[in-house]
C-alpha cells in the first residue's frame, strides 16, 4: 500500500458528505444516468441474442481459470511481452512501483509525463512520487485532468469528476487557464472539452514518457488491452519515446478469444456502450518500419496485496473488470460519493478492496457501509459475490476482535439466542410490546422519535411502530382463524 488511506474516517467524511448540498445536486444527477446506460447496454447485449447469465458465467471462468495458475500466467504474459521487445519489471507495492518509474524517467531525463487513467498510479501514490523527483505529471483523461486541477483523488473509477457540476469545473478551467470565468450549461461541455484538448496537445508533444493503466494483459501475444473513450490513452501510449504500462498482476487474461468474451461485457457494465471508442492492443516496442510508438515499452505489474488473497476466502474480488457498474447501482455510493471511502476505490468493490489491501483495522467502518440489498452483486459481469465478501469482512473484524465491545457483546448474544428458540421468541414478544409503548401518535401513525439503543439510525429517521405482537404470534393467530 502507498497511497494515504484516510478510510478510517468513512463516517466523519460521509456526515460531510450528506451536507455537501452541490455535491449531492451533482450525484442526484449522474446515477439515473449510470443505470439508464447499463440497462440499455444489457438490452443490447439480448438484442445480440446474448443472455447476461450465460455471458456473465463465461466470464467468471475466464477470470477464475486464470486466478487458479495466476503464477504461470504471469510467466507466459512475460516470455511473449518480453519477446515482443518490452521490458517486464515487478513490484511488491505501490511504493516500490512509484521508485521503480521514477528511476527509470531519472535514467531517461524524462521532464514530462502524459498519464492515461490508472487506478494504480492512485494506489502507487505515484503523481506525489514524480512531483518530488521534479517530473511533471500530466493526467489527460479529461475527469482525470479535472480532479488534478482540483488537487483531489478521482471519486469514480470510470468517470473520476463525476462529484463536479459545471460551474465548478468552469472555476478550475478558468483559472488554471488564465482566462475569466464565464457562465456555463451542459451546452457548452463539448467547447469545455476542447479548451482542454487544446492545453494538453502542448504536453502531449513535449513529454517523453507516457504512462497508461491496462484493462487486461494478454497472455498469448504479451500485449496491454486499452479501452477508453478519449482519444488520449493513444496520445500517451505512443507519442513519447517511452511508455509505461503501470498496473495490477491480476489484469492477466489467457487469450484474445477470452478479451473478446470480456469486451462484451466491460463497456455494457460501464457505459452501456457496445464497445468503447477506443480499443487498443499495444504490443512491444516501436519496430523497424513502424511510422509510431514509444522506443521503448516498461510493464510494470505490481501486487499490492493482491498474491495474498489467492485461494482465499476473498479470492473472489480478483476476478474484478474495473467496469464500475457496483457503485453505479450502489444506494451508499450515490449517497456520498466516492470521496467518504477515503481511498483509491469507492463502492461496493471500494469496500472489499481497501480493507484487504490496506488493512482491516484501517478501514474499520467500509464493511458495513452497505444497506445488504445485493444490487452491486446482481449486476456484477464477472459474478463477485460483494455482499458476501463483505460479511465475511465483518465476520473477520469479530473474529480480530477490531469491533466495539458492545457491538460483539450484542452479536454474541444474539447467536445465542439465534440457538435458543425459546428464549428467543420469548425476548421478542416482549420487545415488541415494548416497541409499541414507547411509540408516539402523529398524522402519519405511530412512530418512535428517538430510540435510545439506535440513537445514530433514528437520528435521521422516525422508527415506524408495530403492532405490539411478535411475527410469530401474529402467525399462529392467523393459522388459527
Ligand atoms: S466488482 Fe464487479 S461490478 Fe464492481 S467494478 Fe468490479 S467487475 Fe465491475
């Protein structure tokens, strides 16, 4: 791990978070649009005569098959990467990762560097590495190029600026551009769009190492897949003399055949698209002959945590495509944001990953920042199980002992009663007669105001009262009239 968590302080972020009135416009805006583009990617994917279920099974054993000899894959991906003329280095961490790259732009006099979206430059820590090494990091996806101006980490895992209205990034443009602030709609995002074109041109000519992410590597051909929808992942991958191809050693897939299986997939899950506007398959180095492409090509593939979780209970989450179609349909990530997570990934995925790879006792509250409702699993296309992933992680903060006295006393306690049938029905009986003393009458029915053992939840909200009888009481008496 490397890049600063600050995800033990989910809870303080998301008070703020549910505060922050424009962020919370910006939100309440983009989600419609995230599910709207899935659900239209998913009807594309039956117009195609292809069954999510049967596609989705596909590729979880595409994933899992490679998970299983993740060791030999990486072999294979390196002889025939390296026999296409890249050079394959590896690193145990994001810092390890972040001092390997500055070296190698040390060795190469590299002044500048154009970066393309990836997830584990975040988790490397590796624009702050460059910065002190006196390299200039350029993000040129234009979200990217957004939360760089901003000085934040990106919110989203696909779309980094989602928090951001216009007005906001028109402040950011106008002064990092030197120019007055105008008034801005949504009509003039393309103008915006190209005002930012124009600036990074300048960088894109002058810098001489690039640095892209890889949605997958190829075993077979030892070649980084790229899928984006910004004509800059081409630009940073080969214009400058060098390019560095940073990401994670899980991003393996065996052949050609099986990406194209995930590409049915990843832009349907991410942006309901068919396919993205970019799909590049960069292989090697620039050869005899070739009018493009960098003089040199440097995969560094890093664990970060990932090798320990093989043949694990948390296995699962390697099969993981980055399409961000989990926090897209998350209830808790559209409520706050990706922000409150306090690190690299956000959501429900955010949640399973941060602990495993920064710690369970660093990211304590993540686990439980979910409502259990299963929607982050049900449009998984590469099958995680996230709600299961994630009371395992509860589970494993019991077992550590990393929860609250009360909190493990009460589950102790309702274990045993779980196991005590009697006992049990006995307690709810009279939980449920007290339930419906304590409420109060209002217009809209009976309702608990404050409930002193709930403080936190009824903060918020009123707690509805029942009607004084347990479920089971109620059953029987309906058995028996
Ligand atoms: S966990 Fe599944 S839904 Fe979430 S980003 Fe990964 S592949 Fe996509």
């Amino acid at each position: 791990m490397s890049g600063a968590s600050q995800a033990m302080h989910f809870k303080a972020r998301a008070g703020d978070k549910l505060a922050d009135r424009i962020l919370q416009g910006a939100l309440k805006k983009a989600q419609p649009l995230f599910t709207a583009k899935r659900r239209k990617g998913m009807a594309s994917l039956a117009a195609d005569g292809l069954d999510f279920a049967a596609m989705r099974a596909a590729a979880q054993a595409i994933r899992q098959r490679v998970l299983d000899d993740l060791d030999v894959w990486l072999e294979i991906f390196e002889a025939r990467a390296v026999a296409a003329g890249a050079e394959v280095l590896w690193a145990r961490d994001g810092a390890e990762a972040a001092r390997l790259i500055v070296e190698l732009a040390q060795r190469e006099g590299v002044r500048t560097v154009t970066k393309s979206k990836s997830m584990l430059s975040e988790e490397a820590g590796l624009n702050a590495a460059l910065t002190a090494a006196g390299i200039r990091p350029v993000e040129t996806d234009l979200g990217e190029y957004i939360v760089q101006l901003a000085q934040e980490p990106p919110s989203h895992i696909i779309a980094p600026a989602v928090h951001k209205t216009i007005a906001q990034v028109e402040a950011l443009f106008a002064e990092a551009h030197g120019r007055p602030q105008l008034a801005r709609t949504s009509a003039d995002i393309p103008k915006m769009a190209d005002e930012a074109r124009q600036v990074l041109r300048r960088d894109f000519l002058a810098a001489d190492m690039g640095i892209s992410g890889a949605n997958f590597l190829i075993a077979e051909t030892g070649s980084a897949a790229l899928v984006t929808n910004e004509g800059n992942g081409r630009m940073v991958t080969t214009l400058p003399r060098l390019h560095v191809v940073l990401t994670g050693i899980e991003k393996i897939v065996p052949t050609l055949e099986d990406f194209a299986t995930l590409m049915r997939l990843l832009p349907r899950s991410a942006t309901g698209q068919d396919i993205s506007n970019y799909v590049s398959l960069l292989t090697g180095s620039r050869r005899d002959g070739d009018l493009d492409g960098p003089q040199k090509t440097v995969f560094v593939l890093v664990d970060n945590g990932r090798a320990g979780l093989l043949g694990g209970a948390f296995e699962p989450m390697l099969r993981c495509i980055r399409c961000g179609a989990c926090m897209n349909h998350c209830p808790v990530y559209f409520a706050l944001g990706g922000h409150a997570y306090g690190w690299v990934y956000p959501g429900p995925m955010g949640s399973v990953l941060t602990p495993l790879y920064t710690g369970l006792e660093n990211a304590l509250d993540l686990p439980h920042a979910s409502t259990g409702c299963n929607q982050c699993g049900s449009v998984c296309p590469v099958g995680i199980p996230l709600p299961d992933l994630l009371h395992g992680l509860r589970e494993a903060q019991n077992a550590r002992g990393l929860r609250p006295p009360g909190e493990r006393l009460t589950m102790r306690l309702w274990g045993w009663l779980a196991r005590h049938p009697r006992s049990y029905r006995l307690l709810i009986r009279l939980a449920a007669r007290y339930l419906h003393w304590l409420g109060d009458d209002d217009a809209a029915g009976r309702r608990i105001r404050i409930f002193g053992l709930a403080p936190a939840w009824t903060a918020g909200r009123d707690l509805p009262v029942g009607p004084g009888r347990s479920f089971f009481e109620q059953y029987a008496a309906r058995k028996r009239d």
